[in-house]
C-alpha cells in the first residue's frame, strides 16, 4: 500500500473523478493529486466516453471540449515526460 508521498504504480482515471476536476468539487484536488503521484495513468474507451456525454449533457460542447482539454492537460503532465500510458481499449498513448 502506498503512503503519503509515495508514487503509486498505475491507476485507472474513473469518470466521477473527471467529472469531480471538470466541476471543481471539493473532492478535485484530491484527485489532481493522486493523478500526480502515479507514475502511469489509464483510461479506457467507454470512461472517456461517458464523461464527454456526461460533460456534454450539463454543458453542451464548451463541456466536451473541457473533457478533451483535461485530458490533453494530463497527457502533458510534467510527470509523464519520460513515461507513457496506454488507453487500453484503443490503444491511444497518453504522452
């Protein structure tokens, strides 16, 4: 088990906490946080999926469009320059 400050190895991003960053619940920061101690992230094609629809229903396109910018900002994350994840359903890698 893993403990403060320690990296974790991988983890699969769930749509609630998606949902949670592209809301700005309080939970958000608890996310971003877990998202930054884990040396590689997955999400799998229905996630991304059911969060764009789920983003889309509450905010229309301008909620699809924050969906594929977070995602785009977690591909980007500074602890991902020299790692790489795989969407497995797809086969997408997450620079």
């Amino acid at each position: 088990m893993s403990g403060v400050g320690q990296a974790i190895p991988a983890a699969v991003i769930d749509s609630s906490a998606l949902m949670s960053i592209l809301l700005g619940e309080a939970a958000a920061s608890l996310f971003m946080t877990g998202f930054q101690a884990t040396d590689k992230l997955y999400i799998g094609a229905a996630t991304r999926g059911e969060t764009w629809l789920v983003a889309f229903n509450a905010k229309g396109l301008a909620g699809a469009q924050l969906v594929e910018a977070l995602l785009l900002a977690l591909q980007r994350w500074r602890r991902w320059t020299s790692r790489r994840a795989y969407c497995p359903s797809s086969s997408t890698a997450l620079k």
